[in-house]
C-alpha cells in the first residue's frame, strides 16, 4: 500500500449551516423556516421565505466573518475606522449572493423548492440609513474595503426610522415613515455583551489629586447605554467579511425602581422614552442641521460609542493607548463625526491620565477627514451655548485646543492678529461657535476633498488658511463606485456581455473595461451592445408604466436625472429645456424632433420648501406635456417615486443620457454620474465635481460638455449678475419662464410657480439663466448625435471602457496608501478552533 492511500479519503459533511449544493440549500431553507421563525412551510408568507433564505446565505457567511474578527483583533494589524452618520448599503441579499459567488445556485435552489428569487430579493427593506451621495459613498467603501481585503469597521447609528419613503400625491412629495425594521431585520446581530454608557449634559469639576496631578470629572446630568448591532459585509470573491457596527440608544435601565417606587411609573418609562428618541430618526437633509441638540446628540454618541469600543478592545488584546494609532486608522467622513476628537482626547487624558501633549501626538495621527461640500450654509458650526450645555468637557477641550493651536500660529506669523481670527476654531459671528472643519482639520493629519476641482477649491477657499499652514497634509482622493452593486448585480446584461467577451478580471480590476475599446469597432459587438441597452430600456419602461401609469416608447432617447433635489443641481433647468422643446412643437406641430423621455427621480428635504416646488414642477409639466395628442410619444415626462438604492437600480443601465448639471463650484464629486457613464450613458454636464475627470477619462468627443466655468462665474458675479438681461436676449427663455409666470402648467394658477420664477429672475443664485443657452445648444448636439445610432453606440461603448478609474477600489486603494498605511490581510479559513492552537 502508499503512503497516500491510507490516507482515508475526505469525508464530505454537508452542514446545513455551510454545505452549498442543492440539496442542502433547500434543507437549510426548510430548516431555517421551520427552526429559526417558527413557520410550518404551508403557513409561510413570503416575507417568511426570504428571511429563511436571509438566514441560510448568512450562516455561509458565518465562517468568514468569526475568522474576519478574529484575525483583524490581532495587535499587530492596523485597521480602518470608518466614522459615518450616514450609510445606505441597499438591500443585503443579492450583494451577499454574489459576493459568496453563490447566486445561480441559490437562484436553482429556490426554484426548485417552487420559489422564484427575484420574488423573495424584491422582499428586502433596504436599510435607508442616509440622505444621499455621503452615505451611499460610505457603503461603496465598505464594499471595496472588505474586497481588497482591508481589515475595517465601520461605525454609524442605528435609526429606527431611516429616510423618509416619498410619495407623490397630486404632484406633491409626501413623506411616509420608513419602517425598514418592521419585519425584521435579518441581517444584523445585536450585541449586548458589548454595550457602553455615553455621558450627556451636567458639569465638570476640576481637582489636584494627591500626587498634584490636575484632573477634571465630568459629572453628567444623564446617561445612556449604547447596544452595537453588527451586520457582516463581505468582499467579493475573498474570505475578508468586515462589520458594520451600527449603535442603538437605551435607557440604562429599563426601569428607574427609585422614581417607579415613589409611584411615578410614568416618570420612569419617561426617561427610557428620551434616550431611546436619541437614535430614532435620521435627519432627512443633505445640508447641516444647525442648532439642533438633538441632532449633536447623535453624532457625539455613535462616536464615543465607536472610541470606546476600540479603547476597549485594544487593551483587552493587550495594546497600549500609546500605540492607539499604529492599531487603528480612523477616517471622518465629513464634520458628523468631528467631536471624536476632543472625545479621544477626553478619553486619553481624564479616563486614561495620558498627558496632553502625547495625547494630542495620539490623536492627530489617529484621525484622517473627508470634506464633502463647499457650500458655504452646509458647513457645520455647534454653538458655544449648546455644546457647553450637552458636553462641558468637550468645549474645555476644544478650548484648550485652540489656545495651543493659536499659540502656534502666533509664533509663526508674529503681529498678525488677523490671521488668529480667521483660523480660530471659534466663530464670533453671527454667534459664538465651534467650526468644525476646522476642529476636524486641525485634529488630523490628513485632509482631503473628493473630486480634483473639489480640491483645490477647498484649499483655496474654506480651508486657505489651513493649506497655507500645513500644505503637506492636502491630498486629493476622488471618489468612485462599486463595480459590484453598481454593473454586475444591477446590470447583469451588461457585465454578462462584457465578460463574454474580456473575461471577469474587470469586477475586481476596473481598468481592464480597457480591452473593450477595441471592440468599439466591431459591428457585432455593437449590435450586442444595443440590444444590452434596448432589454434594459424596456425593463425600465415597464417599471415606469406599473409605477406612474405613464406609457413611454422605448426607442426614445432616455434622459435622466436622479440624484437629491436641490437648487444647486438645477433640475429646474432640465425643465427648462424640456418646456422649450414643447414651445418648437406647439408651434410648429410638424417639427422634426428627436423623441425624449425625461426621466427624474430623487427626494427633497421635508423643509426645503423651493426643492419641493421643483418636484411640483417636473410633475406639473408632465402632466400637461403626457396627454397633449399634438405631443404625442415624441416627449414624456416622467417622476418615479421614492428614489433610493433599491429603485435607483434599474435606472442607471437603462439611460442613454446622464444630466449632470450643478453649478460649476458646488457638486464636489457626484457619483451617479459615475454610474451612469459605467453603465454606457453619455454624460450632459457642467465642468464640475467629478464630471471634469470623467470627461478627461472618456474624451472630450464622447462628453457633451455645457455652460460657465467656476472662475467665469465668479467674473459674472463680481460684475454684477443680472439673470433678466439674459430673458432679454433669449426669445425662447422668455417665453419658457413665460409659460411658468402665466399659469400655463398650473391650471392658470400663476402663483403656484411664482417663487421659482422670482428666484430666478431677480437672483438666480445658480445661474440658470446664465447657462440657459449654452445647455439648449449642448442638448441639440446630443440629439443629433443620437439619430446616428452607430456612433452613438460607439460613444457608449467607449464611455463604459474608459470608466475603470471610477471605481471605489480604486479610492480606496489611495486612502490605503496615502492616508492609512494599511496592508492587505488574507484570512485564513482553518477551523476557529485549529487557529486558536
Ligand atoms: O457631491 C456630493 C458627493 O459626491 C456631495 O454633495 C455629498 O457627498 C458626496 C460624496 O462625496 C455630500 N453630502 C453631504 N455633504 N456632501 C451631506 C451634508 C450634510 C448631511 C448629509 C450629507
């Protein structure tokens, strides 16, 4: 006999928590309704169904993510902190399915249990625990995080109630209440064992302890107990699964006995109330929330959590708070998470009795920050009044902060008393405040924006004297989107065509879409290509019809646009031109135009009074223009509710034109416009944000580029702006603002548009008017372009090859090396209790 065949042969045990084939699919699915939700399976609804299915991929998660954890404790691997208010992962289970690489055989697994998948994935509520572009940034990076392989947590808040569900109710908003837990909650794991108790409010006592060391309590007016709840997040093809720790507040104790015991059973059940507010709703506006405590309460308590979490696990590894920041990386994404700078001061310094100065070594190396916008009323200040009464001890510390900083300043540009003014992290004007760009730029040691022209703004305008100070801490780091979500599960046409013909290499190496360029020539593949497209379109069609009612021709040219509703994206301008078009055809019925539809789609903050206007507009408009028989299907206009990750899907492979048109200046990347060329849409788009490098990726032939620069517009703006001279020399302006003043698409209300009107025509602070004609001109190009189908297909073709920078790996392999100093770290998949040995 050899050696080898004595060995036994390996004993295949398929675990129901683990086995992949068929079969054991089906009996974990059974197992899992029967075991874990108590459901017989004739009296199983199908939400029952997809949480049993929910449960099966997650135990094949298991594995990995305890292996995950483990490894990434070990004290000799550093690891990204993420710090996001914001998240938006959109819904788990495919993303899971794929990234396992079990997709088609769950797929013939349910099937042949006589269950239909996309039914049970249609099942899931996404967790909308963000407003728009930060969040959904935040959820690419944790994709391409664990992908790469990059041990990392990330840290947010648990809303109960996340991003409001909008409706349309006769051409309005309607904001429903998001019950995304409601059903449960498949996905996350509750830890308790790992709660920790965040201070609020109260006073500080200083004191001299008997080695004459000062020391400072914080003596708290409350206190509440924070519950992490973890939900794996694993990489694509790769053993990595990171966590998403998400924290929830509770009272401490359920019950204060003390206060129930005097019979004031109503008073206890009060203070439970109060803490648990604490995490129950996400603001829904994508601009600061000024002077809210509530708002403040939030941010600092997901961030003492995160800290404490991380002290605490450092030194039960038996690290040493010296070290903090060889172990932990911690990246601020934007001033939400700012406070976790004088917290880790706090924490080091009155918890731990590290001294200030190495304290303050340990912080500025721990802590990177993302700026997001340079809009000038979305930059957040925290009033002296209202941090002083909500965390006393923090605003000593900022206090203190600032006196060392100023000092510093001061040795450097000696009898410039100007310059102390305008760096202090305090505001004077219109109220005494902390800056917290600033607190977030001087507690780090890296600082960057997310766009190349998003950068150099913010050096040369809100953080001038910071750059001046310190330019060596100033990078930029473009963002990007995940190929996973964003091509392979939401275009699986597309990336199966793409395969075909390059090989998979390109879901984890972006730039390989390269090897299509070539391809751009060939007929074929082009014939390939416009059927991809032509499938996607109708599948989009049909949802539009079952949604709005609308009945759209498919072999129109789909414009859209999909992101926020704000002023400064200027969807008002869209409509601008979608009002002209209808002018040409009210008066020359016979005009020869290319047939549109208009598609948008995105939510307005519940105050924003004017962004909910242009929701009426855009539904205004439609209405008249949809049933106007001289129209015919030559133009729709179409808004889909309830823009979010799940619906925004099937939109962005279905679109043969992205409109990307903010402001020069105030977009500091976009990432739908990322999404949209990745998935072959030609771009419309102002040289802002990201379009500028998206432009220079795909060529300047395959991007229709419109309107004034950041610097012509600031000539305009020095010069005196005067939209009204613009109506003067624009006939076709006129008669479109026209059209709105005289209540034509407001059933002759001529007030319903008024304030729109007036916005634009006595400020226009975003200059519509300023670009009107220059984007009218663009968008005769782009239909000329089209009714040449080839070499718009081309175009498409080459817009997707050249995108392959766009993706978030891509980012985060510059943060990786750039910003953290962090390795790839394989893990190894021996059973838990063999590593251990
Ligand atoms: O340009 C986008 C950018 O692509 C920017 O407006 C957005 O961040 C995206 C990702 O970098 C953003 N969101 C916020 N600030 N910038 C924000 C501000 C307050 C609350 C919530 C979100």
């Amino acid at each position: 006999m050899t050696a080898s065949s004595q060995i036994p042969p390996a004993i295949q045990i398929e675990d129901d928590r683990t086995g992949v084939t068929i079969p054991t699919l089906r009996r974990a699915l059974a197992d899992n309704l029967y075991y874990v939700l108590g459901k017989p399976p004739d009296g199983a609804t199908l939400n029952d169904y997809y949480l049993a299915l929910a449960y099966t991929v997650r135990d094949r998660l298991m594995q990995r993510w305890m292996a995950s954890t483990h490894t990434h404790r070990l004290p000799t691997i550093k690891q990204v902190i993420y710090l996001s208010a914001e998240y938006l992962p959109g819904p788990h289970l495919g993303n899971n399915l794929m990234n396992l690489g079990l997709y088609e055989t769950v797929q013939q697994a349910v099937a042949e249990s006589g269950l239909d998948l996309a039914t049970l994935l249609a099942c899931e509520e996404e967790p909308g625990l963000g407003n728009g572009g930060l969040g959904r940034l935040a959820a690419c990076f944790m994709d391409s995080l664990a992908t790469l392989e990059i041990p990392a947590i990330g840290y947010g808040i648990r809303y109960e109630f996340g991003i409001f569900d909008q409706e349309i109710r006769e051409g309005w908003q309607a904001e429903i209440t998001d019950k995304w837990l409601q059903s449960g909650n498949p996905w996350e794991i509750a830890r308790p064992e790992d709660a920790v108790f965040v201070k609020l409010g109260g006073h500080t006592e200083a004191s001299t302890d008997e080695t004459g060391c000062y020391q400072v309590r914080w003596i708290p007016h409350q206190t509440v107990k924070g519950i992490p709840y973890d939900t794996p997040i694993p990489g694509y093809r790769v053993n990595t699964v990171n966590t998403l720790r998400l924290w929830k507040a509770e009272a401490p104790e359920s019950f204060d006995l003390s206060v129930f015991n005097h019979g004031d059973y109503y008073g206890a059940v009060d203070q439970k109330v109060i803490s648990e507010n604490l995490t129950k709703v996400l603001y829904p506006n994508d601009e600061p929330i000024q002077g809210k405590q509530l708002r403040l309460k939030q941010q600092y308590f997901f961030v003492s959590c995160a800290l404490q979490d991380l002290i605490r696990t450092h030194l039960a590894q038996g690290g040493r708070l010296e070290r903090f920041h060889e172990k932990f990386a911690v990246q601020l994404n934007d001033t939400h998470p700012a406070i976790a700078i004088p917290e880790l001061m706090r924490l080091l310094v009155d918890d731990h009795h590290v001294p200030w100065d190495l304290a303050w070594t340990i912080t500025q190396q721990t802590f990177a920050y993302t700026n997001h916008t340079l809009l000038p009323e979305a930059l957040e200040v925290w009033s002296l009044d209202l941090l002083g009464q909500l965390l006393p001890r923090h605003l000593e510390i900022i206090m203190e902060i600032n006196r060392r900083f100023l000092e510093d300043v001061r040795l450097k540009f000696p009898d410039n008393g100007e310059k102390m003014g305008q760096l202090s992290l305090i505001a004077d004007q219109p109220f005494r405040s902390v800056r917290m760009a600033y607190l977030a730029s001087v507690g780090s040691h890296a600082i960057n924006g997310v766009a190349a022209l998003h950068s150099q703004l913010l050096q040369k305008t809100v953080l001038r004297g910071f750059y001046d100070l310190w330019p060596e801490k100033f990078l930029n780091i473009t963002n990007g989107v995940t190929p996973r979500r964003w091509m392979l599960l939401s275009n699986p046409r597309l990336a199966q065509l793409i395969t075909r013909r390059i090989g998979d290499r390109w879901i984890i190496h972006l730039q390989d879409l390269r090897d299509l360029e070539p391809l751009a020539e060939d007929p074929e593949f082009r014939a390939a290509w416009r059927s991809v497209k032509q499938a996607n379109k109708q599948a989009l069609a049909q949802r539009i019809l079952e949604r709005t009612g609308i009945q759209v021709n498919v072999e129109s040219l789909f414009d859209v646009q999909v992101k926020r509703i704000h002023e400064y994206k200027r969807q008002h301008l869209n409509v601008l031109h979608i009002i002209t078009l209808y002018n040409r055809l009210k008066q020359n019925p016979s005009l020869d135009l290319v047939p549109r539809t208009f598609i948008f789609a995105g939510k307005a903050a519940p105050g924003y009074v004017q962004a909910k206007l242009i929701i009426r507009l855009i539904t205004a408009v439609g209405e008249v223009i949809n049933r106007d028989p001289a129209v015919g299907d030559r133009l729709k206009v179409v808004f889909l509710p309830d823009y979010n990750v799940t619906n925004g899907q099937p939109i962005y492979p279905a679109a043969d034109l992205s409109e990307q048109i903010s402001t020069a200046g105030k977009e500091a990347s976009g990432t739908g416009n990322m999404k949209f060329a990745l998935n072959g849409a030609l771009t419309i788009g102002t040289l802002d944000g990201a379009n500028i490098e998206i432009r220079e990726a795909v060529g300047s032939e395959n991007f229709f580029h419109f309107g004034h620069k950041v610097e012509e517009l600031s000539q305009l703006r020095s010069q005196g702006y005067d939209p009204r001279r613009y109506c003067d020399h624009s006939p076709e302006l006129n008669r479109a603002i026209h059209r709105l003043e005289s209540g034509f698409f407001a059933q002759g209300n001529r007030d319903l548009f008024r304030p729109l009107v007036q916005s634009l025509l006595n400020d226009d602070p975003y200059f519509l008017m300023a670009d009107y004609l220059s984007y009218l001109n663009c968008q005769e190009q782009v239909s000329q372009a089209f009714l040449n189908e080839a070499t718009w297909i081309r175009r498409s073709i080459l817009n997707t090859a050249r995108m392959g920078e766009f993706s978030s790996d891509r980012s985060i392999r510059e943060y990786a090396h750039q910003v953290w100093q962090v390795q790839s770290v394989p893990i190894n998949l021996q059973p838990y209790s063999q590593s251990e040995a």
